[in-house]
C-alpha cells in the first residue's frame, strides 16, 4: 500500500477543498474533521460546497443552461436541492417524497421533472396540482391514468415517454437501464415505443413533449452517452415523417460515472457535453431535424464526490494470519454501497497523520450482520486504535438517500461546509425519531 494511498486528501477522489493541515488532520473546507466531528458527532456526512457548486457549474458550462437537471434520488435533502437549484439546475424528483422536498426546497415546479415506474395517481395528480414541468411515462396504465388526472383538472399533462433505447451500458446489474430486458420504459426494438406514442396520441390530456433514456448509473464511457443521443434523434426523425410530430425535447438521463479510487478515470464533463452535443446537432442536421433541447440528468456526478463520511473507530481486532478489523460507529445502515453493489469506496485515517505503514484492513461497522463491510483492504496504519477518526470518500451520492435504520440505527447528521462556515442541513436522527411511528398496542 503506497504513502499517497495512506494519506488520503488532497486529489480525487477525494473533494476538491478536502485537504491536511499542519497536524495531518484532514480539512473540508478548512474546516478540520475532529472540530466538525467534536460539534456535531459521528457519523457525519461532510458536504464540500465548494466542490458541490464546481459540479453544477462544469454541468451547466458543458450542456448549456436549463439543460442540467440534477437527480435528486442521490441525495434528496432540502439544503442540497436548494444550492443545486440556485446554481442553475433543473431537479428531477421520482416520487412524491422527493417532489415534496424539492418543492419546501422552493423549486419552481417547472423547472421539476417526475419520474417513476409506477407512479400513484396521488402523486400523478399533485405533480398535476403543482404544475411539475416535465412528467416521463414509463408505462401504458400510466398514461391512461395521467389523461384521466389531467383532463378532471382541465389541463394537459406536459408528457415525456421513456424510451428503452436497447443499449448495453457495461456497469453494475442493479443499476443497468438501458438494455431492453428492463424494468423502465418502452422497449424500442419491440415496438412498445410506438405503441405508447400510438395511445399518446389519442389522449387530449396529454401534450407530448419529448423523448426520455436512461442507460445506466457509474457509467465512465461516452460513448453509451452518444449512442443514447443518435437513437433518440433517430426516433425523433421516424416520428415526425410518420405522425407529422415535432417533439422539442431529448431527455438523455443521467448515470455518468465518478472516480471511487484514487487513479479512478473521472470522465470529463466538457468532453462528454460537447460529444453529446455534437453527436445530437450531426444527427438532427442529417435528418433535417431542428435541433432538440437536449436535457441530462446527473445525480451521482453533482454530489457524489462532494462528500464524505466520518467515523469514529471503535474496536480494532488483530487476527494473527487472517484479517485486521477495525469497527466504526456506522456501517451498512448509512452506507449500503459496499454491500449491496460490491462499491469500493476509498478510506482514510482522518483525525491525525498516518504513523506507520498501512493497512489493510476490514473496514466494518456496527450491525448485526456479517455483510456489513464498508471497505476491504482499506489502508489504515498499524497503530489505528479506538477513538481514532477514519473518513470514507465519495459518500454524497446514494448513501444518505438509501439508508435505512437496520439494527434502529438512528441515521446520521449532515453538514456543509464552504469557506470555513460550517452549516448543518440534516439533523442526526433521534430514539424518538425512531419511536414516532410505533403504534403500542394497548
Ligand atoms: N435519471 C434517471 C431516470 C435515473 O434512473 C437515474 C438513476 C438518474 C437519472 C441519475 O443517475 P446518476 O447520474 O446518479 O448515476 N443506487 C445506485 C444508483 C442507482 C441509480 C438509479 N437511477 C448506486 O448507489 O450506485
């Protein structure tokens, strides 16, 4: 394990502020980590903003304004929705929590974008209410039922159908898309596109507005991006010699890919935005086109790496010949990446300077399963002990929105920290937060 691994910050995939000071203390935002962790405890997700805000501004510079919408499935929190809006983007919400959130979050309802595979009617009907901007069909019964919705309130629902664009994005099975054996969307290549267009069109509910395809989550090469696009645009051009239709936008998801590892390749957003771009104005110009209004949805891109997470170590155990494992104060319950998608996230000693070679370790937390395992092989020197402070990197992204309380965990605090000011946006769970929904029986 080499000394630059050990060390941790600065560099990716750390956050861009994230730093060591004198002491060796790792900084967000130069804010030490032991003075957060002193006043706001562990675990603590630690939100770099200026890290956050660069990510929305490399999104908007690349795709153009009002092109970004930021998925909010990653991390949906009042205080992040609201930086992200404030930096220009659009949000997408995919259930009527996240549309809640993004509303007290003072989203302008259109600038929301609904999705969902099975969506409710009540949620259908309160994106209705609302005026949410864009809503993505995903299936038959929905666009019966938002035709229903929409007409009882004498307005039009403004309609995108997702499309499953019969693409392979090479990433993790849970989170492929795009292939045509999927859960989401009409299937192209079995006619169910058409077929959908075909009950679109007869629906005065509905205005159909666009298209819409999500291949996939952590996806690293552009060129499923591309691809994405020249299916969409071909589709476009079908549909408009066969229905005489013109359809504004083109909603290609989100799904790129962040560095996870040291040395991990972070794909560069001007790069793929002026691919994508190009790829779409190519295709269009060949078809006779006009231009669509392209539309990208990143989610872990905008708020992955712009965080981590701080443990506190609690016991270490050596077990001669076998591993080295060391138990934080958290695990599976703030943090399913690892167990559920084999996720690698990088590690560090955070509270001081590494003495010592490093590692490796069992990273591990604190519930009552063997599963749950937050890092293998993470480098933390020989001499970690209790107390210590170890931080995971890239934690903004799917950790917070998917944790659950396994074990009554009560799930942990967030804090944004920007220019040495440190703001809490989430307040750590309590006993009575847990208790609230229990109903005793007499
Ligand atoms: N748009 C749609 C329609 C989506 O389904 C998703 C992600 C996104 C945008 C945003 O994708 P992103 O840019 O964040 O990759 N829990 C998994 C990821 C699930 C992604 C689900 N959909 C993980 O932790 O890796």
């Amino acid at each position: 394990m080499d000394a630059d691994v050990v060390a941790g910050p600065p560099g990716p995939p750390w956050s861009r502020t994230a730093a060591r000071d004198d002491r060796g203390v790792v900084t967000v935002g130069g804010v030490a980590v032991d003075a957060l962790a002193g006043a706001h405890g562990t675990p603590l997700l630690v939100v770099d903003g200026d890290d956050l805000r660069a990510r929305c501004r490399a999104f908007v510079a690349a795709f153009g304004p009002d092109a970004v919408v930021y998925a909010s499935k990653a991390w949906c929190t009042t205080a992040v929705l609201q930086v992200v809006a404030a930096e220009g983007l659009l949000v997408d919400v995919a259930s009527g929590g996240e549309l809640a959130t993004a509303l007290a979050a003072g989203v302008d309802p259109a600038r929301l974008v609904l999705h969902g595979n099975a969506k409710s009617a009540a949620e259908l009907d309160r994106a209705l209410e609302v005026g949410v901007g864009r809503i993505v069909v995903d299936a038959v019964e929905e666009l019966d039922l938002l035709d229903g919705l929409a007409r009882a309130r004498g307005v039009r629902a403004p309609v995108l159908l997702r499309i499953t664009p019969g693409i392979d994005a090479h990433t993790h099975a849970y989170v492929r898309t795009g292939h045509d054996d999927a859960k989401f969307g009409f299937t192209l290549s079995l006619g169910l596109a058409d077929a959908a267009l075909a009950r679109a069109l007869d629906l005065d509910g509905l205005e159909l507005r666009g298209v819409h395809a999500h291949v996939g989550s952590q996806v690293v090469d552009p060129d499923a991006f591309v691809a994405n696009a020249e299916v969409l645009v071909d589709l476009l051009a079908r549909w408009r010699a066969e229905h005489d239709l013109e359809l504004d936008d083109l909603d290609l998801g989100g799904g790129m890919g962040v560095a996870y590892a040291a040395g991990d390749p972070e794909p560069d957003v001007a790069a793929l935005g002026a691919a994508v771009r190009a790829a779409v104005a190519d295709r269009a110009a060949a078809h006779g086109l006009p231009l669509p209004r392209v539309l990208v949805e990143p989610g872990r891109a905008i708020v992955g790496p712009s965080a981590l997470t701080l443990y506190r170590t609690v016991a270490v155990k050596d077990l001669p010949g076998l591993s080295r494992w060391v138990a934080v104060d958290g695990g599976m319950g703030d943090n399913i990446r690892p167990a559920l998608y084999g996720a690698a996230h990088a590690v560090t000693l955070a509270g001081r300077a590494p003495v010592g070679p490093a590692g490796p370790v069992m990273l591990v937390g604190k519930h009552c399963e063997s599963g749950d395992v937050l890092a293998t092989g993470a480098p933390l020197p020989g001499d970690v002990a209790a107390g210590d402070l170890v931080a995971v990197a890239t934690t903004g992204a799917y950790t917070e929105s998917m944790a659950s309380n396994y074990n009554r965990l009560p799930r942990p605090a967030a804090v944004l920290v920007e220019d040495g000011t440190v703001r809490p946006i989430l307040r750590r769970e309590t006993e009575e937060d847990l208790l609230r929904r229990d109903v005793p029986l007499p």
